[in-house]
C-alpha cells in the first residue's frame, strides 16, 4: 500500500472503528431482530452524533477511546474471527493462552493506531447502500456505505454473520476501507512474523508496537 493509500487507509478507518467504538449497547432481543444494514445505519448516525460531542475521543485520549472499545464495540464484532482471519493457519496452532494475547495486543494495536485519527471524524454522514441479491436466509452478508464529508465520497464496507443462541445478532468480522480489507492488510504483516519468531514472535512483536506507540503518544 502507497502512502497516500495508507494514510487514507487509517484516516477512515479511525472512522469506521470510531463509528464502532462510541456505539449506544444494543439490547438482545433488537440485535436479533435487526437487519445488517439497519445496524449500520442507524450506529452509524448515533456515533457521528457522540463523537462530534465528545472531546476525549476526538483528541485521541487513549484510556476514554480503550474504556469505550471494551464497553462498546466487542458486543458488535466477532473479533476472535477477525483476529484469526488476520492470523491464518498459525491460528490454529496457538495455546488458548496464545491466542488471548493475540487479541488483546490485536486490539491495543487497532486502537492505538486509530484513536489519534478520531479527531478528523465528525462532520461526515453514511450513507448505506441497497443490498442486492440478500436474502433473510444469509448468514454472511457485506453491508456498503458511503462516507460523504469533504472532498469525493468514500467507500466503506463491512462483512457482517448472523451469530446464533445468547447474545445473537450481526456481528462485525472485517471491514474495507478505500479498496483494502483490514484483515488482508495485516496478515502478511502477521505472517511474516510468525515464519520468523512463530505465534510468541507475532505477540512479541505487537506488544512491542503497542509500547513504541504508547510513548509517542506521552512524549
């Protein structure tokens, strides 16, 4: 990916996450009944709202955006999946143990790389688009959307599942900023690292970003 690319890559990206991250808790019993694009939708219009009102996010406080994430946005993404996808097959090699550091240091490196980017959000709508060809009967399905602000719009798409039993509903499990799934963007990154150090290598290389960027963050 160019420098333009990436930039535009974690600009709206921060968007996408932002959008995710402030989300209002969505009750059991609605997430079930909701239609994917219905979800979008209408998080889409709440977070606009909360971010243009809330000045910790907007400034990139790392403790109010990580607070918001836990409490917020794992209830709406599969982030087990979305951490495997990015994994590949050395997923299914890795410890319990393994794989909870995985995500944690997963998320922390979202996060991180994001929340300074969430100030540049907040005088945009979304736009979601018709869903050609769903049926009720999907289970996978990717919602597209348009973000619209200043300059050309962008598209931002989000491959949802239909999650099952307790707490079912939509969930989340990649999403495509500018013509780049997140997924596919770092698992080359990931992969890399665990031909080089295995599954422990990979943890230690993240956590390893996740300090560099928590100093820079205070210097």
């Amino acid at each position: 990916m160019n420098r333009v690319h990436r930039r535009s890559f974690v600009k709206f990206s921060a968007g996408a996450l932002g959008l995710l991250a402030t989300a209002v808790a969505v009750p059991a019993a609605w997430a079930a009944d909701e239609a994917p694009d219905a979800m979008i939708q209408r998080l889409s219009s709440e977070v606009l709202q909360i971010i243009k009102t809330d000045a910790a996010v907007q400034n990139g406080d790392i403790e109010r955006v990580m607070a918001v994430v836990d409490s917020k946005i794992m209830p709406n993404v599969n982030f087990r999946r979305m951490t495997a996808s990015a994994t590949g097959p050395g997923w299914r090699k890795a410890t319990p143990e393994q794989r909870e550091k995985l995500q944690q240091e997963f998320k922390s490196l979202l996060v991180r790389t994001y929340a300074g980017a969430l100030k540049q959000v907040g005088d945009q709508t979304v736009e979601v688009q018709p869903m050609r060809g769903a049926t009720a009967a999907d289970k996978e399905v990717v919602v597209r959307t348009l973000v619209k602000g200043r300059g050309d719009p962008i598209q931002l798409d989000y491959r949802m599942e239909k999650t099952p039993g307790q707490g079912s509903g939509w969930k989340i499990y990649d999403l495509n900023v500018v013509g780049v799934w997140l997924v596919d963007n770092y698992r080359p990154q990931f992969a890399q690292q665990i031909n080089a150090g295995g599954i422990d290598g990979l943890i230690a290389s993240l956590s390893e970003r996740n300090k560099a960027n928590a100093a820079s963050s205070k210097s």
